[in-house]
C-alpha cells in the first residue's frame, strides 16, 4: 500500500508531546459513544445527512496529477461534480464528471476535448484526484464504517483522547488500516495515522485549522505529518444551499 509522497514542511506536531496509553475494555456502549461524540465534533449527523453541495479547494501533493490549487463543486447526494485546475501544460481544465458513473467531459482552455482515449485518460485522473481529496477532508464517511473499534485511550500533553481503528476503503487504493486520536472532549479527530501491511505507519497527520463550512458543519482543513513533511490544505470548504445546474453541464 502506498500514496505518492509530498512537498517536505516543517511543523511542531503533538506528536512532540509524551503519549501514554491507558489500556481498559471498550463495550458496545463505550463504541457507540465514540461514535456519538465524532457526530458531535463535526457538527452532528443531520447537519452530514443534510449538505447536499460542497464547494472546496484542494493544494497537495498527494498525488502529483495536478499542480498546485485545483477546486470542485459536487453534488454528493447524485454524484455530479465540476472539477477545475490546470495540467502539467498549464492550460486550464475543466473537467464535468459524475462520480458514481465514473463517466464525463473534459474542456481544455474551456474547448471540448473530442477525442475519447484523451477525455476517458482526463476523467480517470480527475477522479483519481478527487477520491484522494474527499478521502481526508470528509471522514464522516467513515463514522459508521463496519471495521470501527475503540483501542485504547491515550494522553497527550494534558488532553485525553480515545484512540479508534477504522479501515475505510479507497476507491482507488484499496482498504487502509487507520488510528484516530479523537478528543474525549469536543469529538474533534487530532490524529489521523495510516498503517502500513506490517503495522508500521505509513503517514501520521495532525489536523488543524477546524472551520465553520457552513449548514452546521465543522471540518479540518490542514493535515500536516511533521516527521515525514507532508501537507495538505483546505484552503476553500463550504457547503452551499444551491448550485446552478449549468455548474456541472457547461465549461
């Protein structure tokens, strides 16, 4: 298992800080809980259920297919997705896909791309890309995962948190085995770790810069893994009452 690493940053993690485990038993009830609290510390299930439009800009290099900032607009309720960035040529592409279809149209410079090999090799590399950037920036999709258990709990510095192992499947990479450091308090995920097949870590992000996006929700907009200098930011995230349909018809 593996992601295309990226751009090297430093940054002062809590992974600085002393990390004691406290081992004891997790019922049910202590599962369902933790999972409560998640609801709690992204604003609350209905306010998930409820945002059918997102909006949100993404800068990493966890997949090198886009250079620099690239945006989408998605209806997540039928899949529809506008997608804008430039390529490696620096011309502008637009890219109008719907993410359950795997299907679209591809605008380069805001003209048609009509050739089929060149649209279909467009459409899978945006999709590519979008699956990594809702990866990280939407884990409630993870919330109620069937492989979710509480492990341990954990303090860092002077805060508790209950450490969770979930295993989300990416569509384009497969499953991964994930620890998340939840704070006993607000619900607010502070670590998200990614193992490796032999349990070693693979990436160990501190998230940050938590925001009102809008409808209710509150999300993480900054990872930062300090060890291995990788970083991605959220620069742009709302959730939006209406968007036109022309959004995701016409370049």
């Amino acid at each position: 298992m593996s992601i295309q690493h990226i751009i090297k940053q430093g940054y002062l993690s809590i992974l600085m800080l002393p990390c004691f485990f406290v081992n004891q038993p997790v019922s049910a009830q202590n599962k369902q809980e933790v999972q409560q609290l998640l609801w709690q510390g992204i604003g609350g299930q209905d306010a998930w259920e409820e945002a059918q439009f997102l909006m949100f800009s993404c800068t990493s290099n966890l997949t090198d297919i886009f250079p620099g900032q690239h945006a989408y607009i998605w209806d997540r309720f039928n899949g529809n997705c506008r997608f804008e960035g430039v390529n490696g040529n620096a011309q502008k592409l637009i890219v109008l896909f719907n993410t359950q279809k795997k299907t679209g149209k591809v605008f380069l410079n805001n003209k048609l791309v009509s050739n089929a090999d060149s649209s279909r090799k467009w459409v899978q590399q945006t999709l590519n890309a979008f699956y990594s950037d809702v990866f990280w920036l939407f884990p409630p999709n993870f919330f109620n995962a069937t492989g979710f258990h509480i492990k341990d709990e954990a303090l860092i510095g002077t805060n508790k948190y209950y450490v969770a192992e979930i295993k989300p499947i990416h569509p384009e990479y497969g499953e991964y085995v994930s620890e998340w450091y939840i704070d006993r308090n607000t619900g607010r995920i502070a670590r998200w770790k990614v193992l490796n097949l032999d349990s070693t870590t693979a990436y160990n992000f501190t998230l940050s810069n938590f925001k009102d996006v809008g409808a209710g929700l509150l999300l993480a907009t900054s990872f930062r893994d300090a060890e291995k200098g990788i970083s991605i930011n959220y620069s742009i995230v709302s959730a939006l009452i209406n968007v036109e349909t022309d959004k995701f018809n016409k370049p």
